[in-house]
C-alpha cells in the first residue's frame, strides 16, 4: 500500500478548526500540533471549546507538552464547572511574531461553540488567520452537502470570520471501511462547489485504504481517551 | 441502514424520533444537553414537539399531559433533574400512562459534578416516584444500545402502560461510536382506546386520574398494577452472560461500567485468572434467576459499579447469599481504569 502524502501547509499564523460538533475536531488539531511540531514548528495548541463537558483537547495535555507543543486550555476544564471560561493568555498568541510560531485553535462544534471566537474576531483577523470547517457524511445532520453547507455559513456568522477551506474527515469511527472516505468524495465536492471554497485535505485514522484520488490526506492517531479501551486486550 | 457515527445523547433523541416519538420537553443540563439540542433541530422538520419547559417539573407534567392524550412522549435529565422530576414520575405511574424518561447520570449527591456516575440506581431501581410502584429500567452499555433500547423502552411502556427510564451516564451520553438507527417514518404505534384524546360523543368518556377519594378504589389499582409487574418480571428480563462459563470469580456490572470490567475480565485470563462478567441490562426487574444459576460454579462475587455498592443487596439477594459479594467502585464523577479493576480481582485472591 503506498503511503499517501500530507502536502497541506499552514500559511497564516492562526490555524482555526471548526466545524460540527463530533466532526473529529479535536482529533485533527491534536494531530496537526503534533506534526508541525515534530517537522520544527513552534506551535501552541488553544483548547476553545467552551461547550463539550468532556473528551476534549485538554484530556491530551501531558502528550501534547511531551512533543513540546504549548497548550492553552481553559481553567475549570475537566472540572465540575459547566463553562470553561477562556483563559486571558489566548491574547499573547496575537502578539507572537517568531518566525515559525503557529496557534491552533481548537473550537467547539457548531455556530454554538464558535460564537466566542467573535469576541477575538478583530485581533485575529489582524494577525491573519485561516479557517478549516471539518465536515463528515456520516454525522447525521451534515449528511446532506445542503446542511454541512447551512452550518458552515452559520459557524462564519457566530464567529465573525471567513472559512477558508473544507477538511473531509468522513469517518465512522471503529466502524470505518477501506473505502469509508473515498465514498465521500462526491458529497465533499458538493459542499465545495456550494461555498466556493477550496478542500484543504482530507483526514483518516486508517493505516491503508482505498485513498486513490483523495489528493493530501492527513493519516492520524486516535487521540480520543476512552478510559475503557486497553491495548491488546480483548473485550473492549 | 448503514451506520453513521454519533453521540450517545444525540443517538437517543434521533432514535426516539424514528420510533415515532413527536413529544419532547425538556430542560437543559450537562451532560445530557445534546439530548435537547437535538430535537430542537430535528422536531419541526419532522412535524413534532420539542419543548424547553420552564423547569424539570414541568417538563415531567407535559409528558402526563402529552402521554395522557396518547401521544408518545418523552423526557431527559441528568441525576438532580431528575429528582426533580420524581413527584410527576409517580403521577404518570399512577395514572398508568407511558412515557421514556432518559437519566444521563451525573456526580452526586447534590448539585455533584458533571462527570459520568451510577449514583441513581436506588433512586431507579427502589423508589422513582413515591408509593408503591416501580418502574422497568434499561441500562444500555454502547451508543448502538442506547439506539436500541429507546425503541425498546417506548415499547415496553407501551404494551404495559408503564413509564421506563433509560438509565445511562454521562460517559454514554457524550462518547462517539458508530451506530445503526431504525429506518426513518416506519415506526408502527399501537392503538391507546384508553387515550384521553376526544370521545365526539362516539364513546364513553376516557378519564385519567391518579386521585382516589375512596381508598378500597385505589387499593384496587395498585393491585391491578402489580400484577402487570409480574408480567414485566415475566417476559422483559434482559442480562448478558461474559465468559462466565468456566469463571471463579464473576464480576457483576451494568452500563458503561461493565465495558471497563469486560477489558479487566481480559487482562485476568491473561494473567491465568478465570474471570468473567455478568451485565443486568433490566435492573428492574432484576434478572435474579438468570445469576442465581451461576451461584454454585463461582466461588465469589464482585460488583463493580460507580457508587458505593448501591447493587451488592440486589446480587445478595438474587444468590441468595450462596457466595461472598465483595464491591469496587469509584464515586462522584470518577472512573475506574480496567488495571483498577484488575488490582480489585486479584485483591479478592482472584479465584486463580
């Protein structure tokens, strides 16, 4: 099976990720931290999901500042606190102008979880940013090209910013099939095509499939910790 | 159908749709919310009824009024909401109405923490509504059996004129995994002629109450009811057996939980220990028989839920004391690891 390339570069200085709630967020801008970390980057990682209770970006903190990755994450996250506040450190990522420095920014789902980001919408459109909308077919209620649409276009307005490109992270989880992704070509272009706007890359958790096409993919680890689960034990 | 990948609380509230549930009143709180937002979606393009009531307590009375008219109907919480909503729960049991009620379970007692526990099951199991009543639960352990057992519950509390509650945790609620739905507007009702939904002076008049001025009259219905319990206990007892055929010790567990105890049962055949796990699916009705037949083979019992053994009586009772019961668990929000587990089953000598 040939390894497939990730040739997708941030360009800006922001990285924000957002997209429907269980769209695999977090997932991805674990991942992307890790790897323009690994390839030199000076990354900070921002935890900005002021909606999601749990598993959330915050759970891989140890992991994250092992790769040497800075984390920002809210104060009361992971406690009993319902809303985990945004910590006032999120300005000095505005102020950051070493060469090589990169904030990514990991949203909460929907226009919901992106409505605080208006409130920095100013400093971020000055710093200059890009805006990836993480999609999946297989999320009930962004199945239609129609409703990823409808929710993109409301995610821009609670946010204040532009998206600047689709990420396809169509998957169903352990359920996914060699050609799980590849199904969603037609729906990705759909979207595209709707907003105009161009696919960045496509993401997988397969180490093989059928990838034929699917031009930059992004092959990760899961980075969700499900306490139940043990490697190499059978059961879970 | 092919299977997409949802969360928990969001595979109940599109699962309830599609067993023809149009009624939903709720009130908002972590970690069952998605629940609500859900439905606030989904419920007007499908033509139903998604609610945010005033409070716990009245949203519990909009499901009587609703189930009453025979529509069917639903409600969810996490654990202090649904303390809230115990007052109209034994109203609906007493006016024989059916209905769902959904308990994301939450830290307790008290306003607690938002993280996952099993801190409700005497609440669920013992005493959901005041007087005598009780009231079948069904305690999922993946996304795909909260898909299924909403359908399962609205069909129990059909056929048996009966609330049910789903009793899952905040863990199930929020976690992602693939699941299956029933197909979409297939979902067939049963008839309600006891329904409170307009006689046009073509039948006698339907009158739900759970008010009795003469006590022998209520006597009567509760007696009535518990004959209906029966038949619950008769036909709707559900439980997994894991490996318990050649097992010594034999972990007991329901929900969430018993997905950590499936992952230790591994790890202790590893290790040369015969483990295995027994899973109420009904806590009530309990399936008592269904453990009773493994009293003579194990040599012990472990309950492992997250409380402080609030289901070790019930274990006892269904052994009837044959065995040691010994109890792990953790409380107020926190979560065993599988190697927790493990360190409890070699702690109790392990039965090797």
């Amino acid at each position: 099976m040939k390894t497939m390339r990730f040739n997708w570069q941030p360009s800006k200085k922001l990285l924000i990720i957002t997209g429907h709630f269980g769209s695999g967020k977090t997932n991805i801008a674990v991942n992307l931290a890790k790897r323009f970390a690994k390839s030199g980057g000076k990354i900070t990682l921002i935890d900005f999901d002021t909606v999601n209770p749990y598993f959330r970006a915050a759970d891989n903190r140890i992991s994250l500042e092992r790769a040497g990755i800075k984390t920002i994450i809210p104060e009361y996250a992971n406690t009993n606190i319902d809303m985990p506040t945004l910590p006032p450190e999120i300005y000095s990522v505005f102020k950051d102008e070493n060469p090589g420095a990169l904030a990514i920014f990991d949203v909460g789902g929907d226009d919901l979880g992106a409505t605080p980001l208006g409130m920095f919408s100013p400093q971020i459109i000055e710093s200059g940013y890009e805006m990836l909308y993480v999609v999946s077919m297989y999320r009930p209620l962004t199945s239609s090209a129609e409703d990823a649409a409808m929710l993109l276009s409301d995610i821009e307005s609670a946010s204040r910013l532009r998206v600047t490109a689709i990420v396809n992270n169509s998957n169903i989880g352990e359920a996914t099939e060699p050609d799980t992704l590849i199904r969603s070509s037609e729906y990705i272009k759909q979207i595209c095509s709707i907003t105009s706007l161009p696919l960045a890359f496509s993401a997988t958790m397969l180490e093989s499939g059928n990838f034929d096409g699917i031009g930059s993919l992004l092959q990760m680890t899961d980075e969700t910790r499900y306490l139940w689960k043990e490697p190499g034990v059978t059961g879970e | 159908m092919a299977k997409v990948l949802m969360k928990g609380n969001e595979a109940i509230a599109e699962s309830a749709i599609r067993h023809g549930c149009l009624h939903y009143f709720g009130y908002p709180i972590t970690p069952q919310t998605e629940i609500a937002e859900y439905m606030a979606k989904r419920m007007p393009k499908v033509g139903g009824v998604c609610l945010q009531a005033e409070s716990e307590v009245a949203a519990i009375n909009m499901v009587l009024g609703a189930a009453s008219a025979g529509a069917r109907a639903m409600t969810s919480s996490s654990s202090p909401g649904i303390s809230l909503k115990c007052e109209g729960i034994s109203y609906i049991i007493g006016s024989d109405l059916p209905c769902l009620i959904v308990n994301i379970q939450r830290g307790s007692p008290g306003l607690g923490s938002i993280q996952p526990s099993q801190q409700d099951y005497y609440q669920a199991t013992k005493a959901l509504g005041h007087g005598d009543s009780q009231v079948p639960v069904l305690a999922p352990s993946s996304v795909q059996e909260l898909a299924d057992f909403t359908g399962l519950a609205f069909d129990i509390g059909d056929k048996y004129r009966t609330p049910v509650m789903l009793l899952a945790d905040g863990a199930l609620g929020q976690m992602m995994e693939p699941v299956e739905l029933a197909p979409e507007g297939q979902a067939v009702l049963p008839e309600k002629p006891w329904a409170a939904n307009g006689h046009e002076f073509k039948r006698k008049r339907n009158i739900i109450n759970s008010l009795y001025i003469q006590p022998d009259e209520l006597e009567k219905t509760v007696l009535e009811r518990y004959k209906r319990y029966e038949q619950i206990e008769a036909n709707e007892i559900r439980y997994e057996n894991y490996m318990t055929e050649d097992a010594d010790i034999i972990l007991v567990s329901y929900g969430i939980t018993s997905r950590i105890c499936k992952t230790a049962v591994g790890m202790a055949r590893q290790k040369g220990i015969k483990a295995g796990l027994f899973r109420p699916i009904t806590l009530w009705p309990y399936p008592k028989k269904q453990l009773l037949a493994l009293a003579d083979q194990a040599k012990k019992f472990l309950v492992v839920e997250l409380n402080m053994g609030q289901m070790v009586d019930d274990v006892k009772v269904s052994i009837e004391s044959k065995k040691p019961v010994c109890f792990f668990g953790r409380t107020g929000g926190m979560m065993p690891s599988p190697g927790d587990v493990l360190k409890a089953i070699e702690s109790e000598g392990g039965a090797r």
